[in-house]
C-alpha cells in the first residue's frame, strides 16, 4: 500500500537497523546514510518521499544539512534526535523541518508521524471536509461539528481549529500560530493562544483537560491529531 | 570557629593585589598617624608595638607581599617619625638600632608564619570538600548502579530468553517483551534525571518565560503520569477565570511531573492526591488580606504516611533518600523540583499534613496576565 521511499540520515548503526524493519514491515522502501554528507548526495541523486535527519551527525551539524536540503527538497523533513531542548526544536521546525521527534521514541509514534508528514505534502483541499474521530470541520461552509450537533466557534476560534487540523499529526510553533491567525504582530503575544486553545478545548474536546484532539506540546507549540 | 575565622580571611584575600597594597600602606599610615598625634603621651617604644599589631593584623587578611611592605614600611616610618632625632633615618641609641632591628624581625616572621597557617588551612579545607565529593560520588554510584542495572539486567535477560524462541510459550513471548518495554522506559526516566541534574549543576538553566495557562500546566503533567496514576484519585483545584502566569512550560511541568510521581510512588494505592493553585497575597498585621501579588502558589498534596519529622528538611538534598525508603528512586526527583523552582527564583516548602500526608508548596514569583480582557474576540 505504502511504497514511499524514505531516507534515513543517522550515524548510529543501531537507529539505522531498526527504522529499516520498522519501515519495511511498513511498506516503504529505504535508503540509508551515515553521514551528512552521503545524506546530501544520497538525496540529490535520487529525492525520496521522506526524509528522516538526526542532528547529531559526526561531518555537520543536522541543522545545518536541514537548511541545505531546504533549498531544493521540498518533501518532509522529520527530525529524529536526542536533543530534547526547547530552542533546537523551534530552530529546527523555524529551518523548514516537518516534524521533531525525539530518542528514544516509540515505532508506532513514528510511523503515526510519517504517515501524517506525508498526508501534509499532498495539497490541501479547500472544499473537502475534515474528520477527526468524533469531530468534522467542513473547510467550505466552515461548520464544525462535535458528535453531529454543530458547534458554535468565534471567527478567531475557527481559523486557529481549522489551521491545526489542517495540519493534522504535526506540531506547529506557538510563533507560527500566532503569525497565522492573529498577524505577525502578535507572535510575542503568547496569552492569546493560550486563552483560545483553552476555549477551543471546552468546545470541542470531550474533556477539556484530557484532550484528545488539540495536544500541548510542552514549551514548543500545538498539534491536532484525528484520535488518539 | 578557626574555619569561620579563615572564611573571612579568604573573603578579604579576593581585594586585588593591587589594591592590597594600597590598604596596608594606608593601615600603616593612619595607625602611624594617630600615634604621631599622641606622642606627647605615648612612648615612642610602644608606639613600635602598636606598629607591631598592625602588621599582624594586616598578615592575617592579606597575601605575603602587601604585608612585607607593612612591614618594611612601619620599621622606617617608626625609624623616621619617632626614634630620636626625629626626621632622620639614623639612630642614636644603639639600643633603639637592636630595637628597629628586632622589630624588624618580628614582623618578617609573624607574616610568613601567619601566611604559612593560612595556606595549610586552606589545603584542610579543599580536602574536606573532596572527601565530601568523595562520598557524594559513592552515594550516587550505589544507587546509579542499582537503578541503572536493574533494568539493564531485565532487557538482557529478556532479550537473550528471546533469542531462543522455541523454548518459549506465546505468553512468556509477549510477558518478556513486555519486561524489555518497562525496564526501558525506567531507564530513560533515570537518564532524564541525571541529564536534569547535570544541567541544574553546570548552571546552564535559564528559564523561558512564556505565558502559561496553569490548569493546562498541571493536566500535562498528570496526564503523561495517567498509568502510574491509575490506583490513585487525582484532584485539581484551579480557580475560575484564573490568570495566565509568566513561567517556563517545561520546567514547571517537569517540576509538577515530580513531585506527582513522587506522591504516587510513595503512597499506597487508593490515596488521594490534590494539586490546587491559587495567587499569591499578602497578609496584613491583623490576619486581614490586603492585595493579590504577583505569585503563583502551586500545591500538591496527599494523604498518605507523610515524611518522617526529622527528614522532611533533607528530602530537596540531592541524592537523599528516606532511611526506611522502598527500591527505586536515585533521590534525585525532588532536588530537580527545587532546582527548577529556584530557576524560577521561586522557593519549596514541604510539611506533613495534621490529619496525615505531605504537602509540598511552591511559591513563585511571577507575570500576571488576566485573560478576560481578551476573550470573545
């Protein structure tokens, strides 16, 4: 079904072995490099669907090969690294990258990832409708329903649901948020978005402090999954 | 008490150089000064004696160098000023030339031997502090090893059982890879709190201030505890229309993380704990409460066994753990809270409930943001 073909750009051999069983088992097909530099070539010989980049490559610094591909490859780039820290994810996401995922993780996280990474480089159809386990936002009348009965959302509600959900499984910045749905004039203005997810919530989730639909992603941002 | 003592020796000995000397000339000059201004009174002989203690003085706070030239300098200044005849380096007396030359020597030998006191007390105390690295050291090795190959063991049993599939029935399959998924999330636990230790040590902890919605706060953190929860009743109490607070997400979270694991962990199944929120106020003389401040006061409460009386202060202690404490645990989850409070420049507290249970407070100072303002837009 899936015959996406991925790259993997890791130097530990260990990571490498088990993405490769991890993806083939999956349906996709992979390629592998050790180092940034057979990375780039690798990439540029033959673009595949998916990139999987780890930052802490020996020859250069994943940051920086991510800001090389981006000048050309435009399919998603996932970061897989250890760095956990706040600024490397915003940085990385801020180079262009789709998603962050952090060692150690979990398979099923992040073939949920490729999948959603993926999902995001087909474009987007504005008049479809979006489902999303027991919600449904229909992107042309802008009508969004919880369990069939409509809900009733500001217009401020709406841009910054439909946005989230437009992007479904991946993270999206605080920044970026407030840059999308208020104006670049406001991505210092963090209250903003705090305040909305939290009357997002309690209109659309099923228990506002479980979400299941708007997650935080600590110090960093939102993502909108279907179901979790 | 000679340690104290050293302390404030050390303290003065950071002066620079420079102006070390600077302050033994003019401790010289002022000493030499008054004495010049009672002589009419005071014995020119005594006079060398209050000279005397002055070097003494100026040996124990200073380097070896400023405290030669105190002493070169009061042998001339006396020579010149007070033996007779005066303004004149020479001496008449040949008593008073033993004298100069005595006391010369007396001041020589006082700073050196004073120098040489201060130098083996501080090599005493840099040795005291490696023995208490050493053992430091010692206690985080036993229970790093115990923590760290405990679930080393359980993924290398398993996975070596594994290694033999036909010896094995379908559930012993699914029990062992079950064991490989427990122990190794245990150690990535474990690792996290060496990496957050080592982090809070090396100081490199700057807390991103960031508006905080603080019900979303705490549901973060207990929601990531849900399957060590799960015989647990957890309470949130967060007070309507509650504002934003300015603090760094993660470390909070991770602080709240903490000390929720810490009440699970040690209680017994069926307990409750509540996490309660409120803003900080201040409390006038007559009990009576006068303004709201700028703080947020995070609780988080149990009614289990509470903490022995007389280890509840050392409980923030890194490495410390309960003298009766059950396996687990390196005892460095509750000294991260404090770190990461601290960052915060906010401050811990901890007291065993009268009815029974701990709670612990966390009092921060912080930016207060009040939503209402910008609702409905």
């Amino acid at each position: 079904m899936n015959s996406a073909e991925v790259l993997i750009i890791d130097d530990e051999v260990q990571i490498r072995k088990l993405l490769e069983i991890t993806l083939e088992s999956n349906g996709y097909r992979v390629n592998e490099a050790a180092t940034a530099k057979e990375g780039l070539i690798l990439a540029a010989n033959h673009p595949p669907d998916l990139i999987i980049l780890d930052l802490g490559l020996p020859d250069e610094n994943g940051q920086e090969v991510l800001q090389k591909l981006r000048q050309w490859y435009d399919k998603p780039v996932l970061i897989l690294s250890v760095q956990s820290d706040e600024e490397n994810i915003i940085r990385a996401l801020d180079h262009g990258a789709n998603d962050y995922l952090i060692k150690p993780f979990r398979t099923g996280e992040l073939l949920a990832r490729i999948r959603s990474a993926l999902r995001i480089s087909l474009p987007v159809d504005t008049e479809s409708a979006i489902e999303a386990g027991d919600l449904e936002i229909n992107l042309s009348t802008r009508v969004v329903r919880k369990n069939d009965v409509p809900v009733k959302l500001t217009a401020t509600e709406y841009a910054l649901l439909s946005l989230l959900a437009k992007n479904e499984g991946k993270v999206l910045t605080h920044q970026f948020l407030l840059r999308q749905v208020w104006g670049p004039g406001y991505i210092t203005q963090s209250q903003y978005l705090r305040v909305f997810v939290a009357q997002l919530r309690k209109k659309i989730e099923a228990d506002a402090n479980k979400p299941r639909h708007i997650l935080t992603e600590s110090g960093v941002g939102y993502r909108f999954v279907s179901e979790s | 008490m000679s340690r104290q003592f050293n302390m404030a020796g050390l303290q003065l000995s950071r002066i620079n150089r420079r102006d070390q000397y600077g302050y033994s000339i003019l401790a010289v000059a002022l000493v030499a000064a008054t004495c010049y201004s009672l002589s009419t009174i005071l014995p020119y002989r005594v006079t060398a004696l209050i000279l005397l203690v002055t070097v003494s003085l100026i040996a124990m706070f200073f380097d070896i160098a400023p405290v030669m030239l105190a002493a070169v300098l009061s042998a001339l200044v006396w020579d010149y000023f007070f033996i007779p005849p005066h303004f004149t380096l020479s001496i008449r007396d040949s008593e008073d030339a033993l004298m100069l030359l005595m006391y010369f020597l007396v001041a020589t030998v006082n700073a050196v031997l004073t120098y040489k006191i201060r130098l083996v007390e501080k090599n005493a105390m840099r040795e005291e502090g490696r023995a208490n690295t050493i053992t430091l050291y010692n206690t985080l090795l036993n229970s790093l090893s115990h923590e760290l190959r405990t679930p080393i063991s359980a993924i290398i049993g398993a996975s070596d059982n594994l290694s033999e599939p036909q010896k094995l029935t379908e559930k012993n399959k699914a029990d062992l890879v079950g064991e490989i998924s427990k122990a190794s999330f245990r150690l990535n636990q474990q690792v996290e709190n060496l990496l957050n230790m080592s982090r809070l040590e090396s100081g490199v902890i700057h807390p991103h201030l960031n508006w905080c919605d603080i019900s979303e706060l705490i549901y973060s953190a207990v929601n990531k505890l849900e399957p060590e929860l799960k015989l647990h009743t957890v309470r949130v109490n967060v007070p309507e229309k509650f504002p934003l607070f300015k603090l760094d997400f993660g470390l909070m979270e991770r602080a709240i993380f903490n000390l929720v694991n810490n009440s699970a962990v040690y209680t017994p199944a069926g307990a409750n704990i509540t996490i309660s929120a409120r803003q900080g106020r201040e409390v006038g003389p007559d009990s009576v409460i006068q303004a709201v401040v700028n703080e947020l006061i995070l609780a988080v409460e149990d009614n289990g066994p509470g903490f022995p009386k007389d280890e509840v202060n050392r409980v923030f202690e890194k490495f410390y753990r309960l003298q009766n404490s059950r396996t687990g645990g390196t005892g460095l989850g509750l000294s991260i809270v404090k770190g990461f409070v601290e960052a915060h420049h906010g401050s811990i507290h901890l007291e065993n409930l009268p009815g029974g249970g701990a709670k612990f407070t966390l009092t921060i100072p912080a930016e207060i943001s009040h939503p209402n303002q910008l609702e409905n837009e």
